[in-house]
C-alpha cells in the first residue's frame, strides 16, 4: 500500500515539474520569416574578401589557405605576368566537400579568406555547390573584418613564416605553368580548370607541386585514390 | 519461457537495425529469441566505417584535428584533446596556462552536453519524452558558448597542438556562470521527473546488470565501469592537463544495473559543473597558444595519450617517423567495448529491455566503427 501511495505521489510529482511549463511563451522561432543572429564567430560559408575602399581581393595568391585545406575543398588558378608575380585567374571552393574547419581563415595572412556567418546555401544540384570567385567575392562584400597589420605580401614575410622551405618562393620554382590545382586526397573529387563540371575527373592525378602538405607520398595517394 | 505445459515455442532469429530509432545510429543486432526472452544477441558493426585513421595518414597534424571531431561527435573536444595531447608528448610542446584551463572548461562542458544527449533519448527510448525536450534545451545553452567561442556547435577544431585555437569572448564567462546557476536547479527537475518514477524504476532496475568483473574482462570504462563499483577515472588516476587542481568527487554505485548507471550519470553532471565553476574562477590572464609552426615535423617515435570522455577512455596512439605526416594512427574509443559487453547483459531479458541497456550503455556508432 505505501508503495503505490509512493508511486503515485512521485508520478503527480514529476507532473508537476512538466506542468510548470503551462503557459510559458514559446522559444522556438519560425524560420524562413524569423532567424537566429549568427554570433560573429559563427563558421558558416567560405567567402573571399575584398578591400573596403578599393573593392578589389584582397588575396595574394600565396596558396596558404589551399595548402591548409584539409579536404581539398579550395582550388585557386593564377597566371603571371612578365614580372614573375602572380595574378588570380579564379578561387574555387568546393562546398559539398568543404569541412568548416576554418583552417584556411587562419593561414590567411591578408584577411582574404574567412568563414562568415552565412548558411543558407543548399542547392538541389551537387554542382551547382562549387562557387567561383565572382560569387565568392560578391558574398563577402558586407562581411565585417579586421585589416591585419603587415600588409606587403613580398617585403616582408609573416613573423612566422609559416612553412619555410614549403613559402610561395617555393611553389613559384616548381609551378612555372599557368595553373595549380589541389591534390585531391582520398576520394574527394574536385573539378579540374578546363574541364566541365560535370565531367568527373579520369584517375589520372592532377598537376601537383611537390610541396603540397596535403598529399602524402606517392605510395598512399595511388593507396587512396583506388 | 516456455514453462507452460503443453506450450511449445521454436527459437528464431530477430533482426533490430541497422537503421532503427533506438540503435542510436546505424547499429544492427542479430538476436536469437525464445518467445520473448533473448539467447543470444550478436551485434554487426561496420556500417558507419569511414576509414579515417587511414585518412590520418594523409594529413598534418594540424589537418587531423576537424577530422577528431568526427571520430565521436558528441564529445568531440575530448577528441580534440586527446589527439592535441599525443602530439604535444611527441613534439614536446609547451601548453600556456590560460590555455590549460580554457581546456577543462571546454571539455567539462561538454561532457555535461554529452550526459544531456544521453539523457534526453534514453528517456525518449524508454517512453517518456518530456525529459528529451528538458536535455535538449540546456544542451542548447552549451552549444551557443561552443559557438560564441569557437564558431562551430558540434564540429569545434577547438583544442589544438600547443593550446586552443581562440580565446573566449568576453560575453562568454558570464553566460557561463549565468548556464552553472541555473544548471543545478535543471538537473534537480531532470531527477524529479525521473529518478523516482515508479516506471521508470520498473523498466531500469536490476536490468542488465555488468559485474564488475566483466567489465574489467572486457576493458568496460567511464560510468558505465564506474556504476559496476570500480572507481577508476583517468581524471584523477592518471591525470593529464590541470585536473589535479580541481576538488571533484568521483561517482559511483553498487550494482551495476541500469539505474545505477544513471545515477551515476545524474550525479557526473553536477560534477563536471563544479569543475567548470572552479576553473572559471580560476583562470589567468595569459597567452592562449605557444609558438607551433605549421606543418610542424615531430621527432620519430610513437606515443600513446589517453583522457576520459563521457564514454570512457578515449586513447591515440600516435606512430611517426619525423615527417610532418604521422605514419599511423589509432583512437581508441569507449563505446566499442560497451558494445562488445551487450551480449553478456542481454541474454535472459526481455527484447524490450534490450533498448533499455543499449540506452543505459551510451554507445555511439562513429565510436565504434569510426
């Protein structure tokens, strides 16, 4: 007897816990029309950005944030001009395979690349996910960002430079050809400048400087790429 | 059983999963049933195997931390920071203070927003779904200071080689302590509904029960070996960062059924809140990160560095050969263990309660398969 008397007083109990919940507003918020403020830190999309008075990229092409990459998920494109220095031709970024890491916000030494509190990309088409700088760009013109301080690319190094022997300087010497395309590891699969999108690449391995951080010998690539 | 006189029942084999509600991932049982009492229960793993030790082998050590957070994705920081820890013993890396205790808060909280998944759906598994939406809406809370601080909810690529990668913003420490306040009050209503609800009483009392024994035969960690009765916690018998510094208490309980491992669960909360209030308090000015050059190249050797997670003992075993790729990889996770454990539990109980001790046992899949 004293147990259902206990039983039941410890239902009635944990209902009223529940039940102090009658009346109480509502938290949730109705999403296409309401939306949730992104703290400022939020990782969301890969955008390119752009300098604030003069409009244009502030990217270099040093190659950092690519070489960061842990999935291969950015490509960049440069030719150079008769000086030797490099030009952007085009910045892709792979979203179906990007992780959101932010590892390619943090090489960036010219606050080029950062990872803004945007989310709503999904698209019905895996393609369509594979953004190209003009779209980059355009996305990140109303992200708020800080100028770091070194500005000269060339003169003056990062404090740190980041991987000596693996700096631009290197990646010149061994990539005299007008484009230099990731190394995609594992199965990733990134589309290759020239090529439609559609068109998956054949197995044969892309162009890749030997300096690349993000391929390991030739032994596990050909291992993973099977 | 089939006692009754005249009542002849055959054996036959059940599937559960691999994708059913209460498996909690893609986990699939092979049960052998009499009526309704289980004989036998063999679990099929591999579903969820995304090769990624072997995809280790092809980053930096730098890359290899957002592919941690992948391994157990509800306690990722501890994932974090176990393979930070195995790469600082192998590069001799230095931690900075501020970092150190930026860590315990990270990790502690979210071991609690682990215990609150857990919470929330072995409740939902048991029947009772209030207590879901309860875990949930504090695990919340969490989750927007993981993303005020490193911009991630579940992903983080917080704790690195050398420290963390950000420093807490300063809205964070007092949403923190406003989240402490308010939690011990929460884990009170969290037990009302629960602890001594005649249901689920019924349902989770001397169900499953794990001797201690068997659970050091089959290396069984964290509460789910804590509840069987063997006070063992690397937290304080082996610790690694700052967690000598904190005044915690261990929890643990007798038998080793079901409701104890609860208990036990309830009661590592309130814990884990002690140690984040102690090391807000704490905690110094200072640099967040020493010096580490990117694609740093650690000495060879191998190394082997262990934390506890919310499910157990979670190792990496680090093999590298001086370059800046490590030549093997190998984590090493709770979970698997508490699944390996589950056809000993299981056998003589009935199906229903399988989800039960499946629940209580908080595996995981990517823990398992990885």
């Amino acid at each position: 007897m004293k147990k259902l008397v206990d039983a039941i007083r410890n239902l009635v109990v944990g209902l009223f816990t529940t039940g102090k919940h009658l009346g109480r507003h509502a938290v949730t918020l109705q999403y296409p029309t309401q939306k949730w403020e992104m703290p400022e830190r939020s990782r969301g999309i890969v955008v390119l950005l752009s300098d604030k008075e003069s409009g244009e990229l502030n990217c270099t092409v040093c190659m950092l944030c690519m070489r960061a990459c842990p999935t291969g998920a950015i490509t960049i494109e440069f030719e150079k001009d008769e000086k030797g220095k490099r030009i952007l031709k085009d910045f892709i970024v792979d979203n179906g395979i990007c992780c959101f890491c932010g590892l390619c916000e943090e090489a960036c030494n010219f606050a080029a690349i950062k990872m803004a509190g945007k989310y709503e990309f999904s698209t019905e088409d895996r393609e369509t996910l594979i953004w190209h700088q003009d779209r980059l760009q355009e996305i990140g013109r109303g992200v708020p960002y800080e100028k770091p301080v070194r500005k000269k690319p060339a003169a003056k190094p990062a404090a740190e430079p980041p991987n000596a022997g693996d700096g631009p300087a290197a990646a010149e010497s061994a990539q005299p050809e007008v484009t230099a395309v990731a190394n995609p590891p594992g199965d990733a699969v990134i589309t290759k400048p020239g090529q439609p999108a559609e068109s998956r690449p054949a197995p044969e391995p892309p162009a890749r400087p030997d300096e690349n951080p993000i391929e390991g010998d030739d032994g596990k690539s050909a291992e993973d790429q099977k | 059983m089939s006692e009754a006189q005249g009542l002849h029942t055959k054996e036959f084999t059940l599937n559960v999963g691999p994708h059913h509600p209460s498996t909690h991932g893609v986990c699939r049982f092979v049960l052998q049933m009499e009526g309704e009492v289980i004989t036998s229960v063999t679990p099929v793993i591999g579903y969820l195997h995304r090769a990624l030790e072997k995809i280790c082998e092809n980053r930096t050590y730098e890359q290899i931390i957002p592919i941690t957070d992948r391994f157990e994705y509800c306690t990722a920081m501890s994932c974090n920071m176990g393979f930070s820890l195995a790469t600082e013993k192998l590069a001799g890396l230095e931690v900075p203070e501020r970092a150190e205790y930026l860590r315990v808060i990270m990790l502690e909280l979210n071991r609690i927003a682990s215990h609150l998944i857990w919470f929330g759906t072995t409740s939902l598994d048991l029947g009772a779904i209030t207590p879901f939406l309860y875990g949930f809406r504090e695990r919340e809370d969490i989750l927007d200071m993981f993303e005020m601080t490193c911009g991630q909810r579940l992903t983080f690529n917080y704790i690195r080689p050398g420290g963390v990668s950000k420093d807490i913003p300063k809205a964070f420490i007092p949403v923190c302590k406003k989240f402490l306040d308010a939690f011990s009050a929460k884990v009170d209503d969290y037990e009302r509904v629960l602890t001594e609800n005649p249901i689920f009483i019924a349902r989770n009392k001397d169900v499953g029960i794990l001797k201690p024994e068997t659970a050091i035969a089959y290396s069984v960690s964290g509460p789910s070996l804590r509840a069987s009765g063997v006070k063992y916690d690397l937290r304080r018998d082996d610790p690694y960062s700052i967690y000598d510094r904190f005044d915690f208490e261990i929890p643990t309980r007798e038998n080793g059924d079901c409701y104890d491992r609860y208990i036990v669960r309830i009661r590592e909360m309130r814990e884990s809140a002690k140690i984040v209030r102690q090391a807000i308090e704490q905690i110094p000015e200072g640099p967040i990160r020493s010096k580490v050059k990117m694609n740093f190249k650690p000495p060879a050797g191998e190394v082997y560095c262990r934390v506890e997670n919310s499910r157990g003992e979670m190792g990496f075993y680090i093999q590298s050969v001086g370059e800046k790729m490590p030549l093997r990889v190998k984590m090493r996770g709770g979970s698997y263990n508490q699944l390996q454990v589950m056809p000993v539990l299981c056998v003589g109980h009935k199906i229903a309660d399988l989800v039960a001790i499946m629940a209580s046992m908080d595996i995981i899949m990517p823990d398992v398969d990885r």
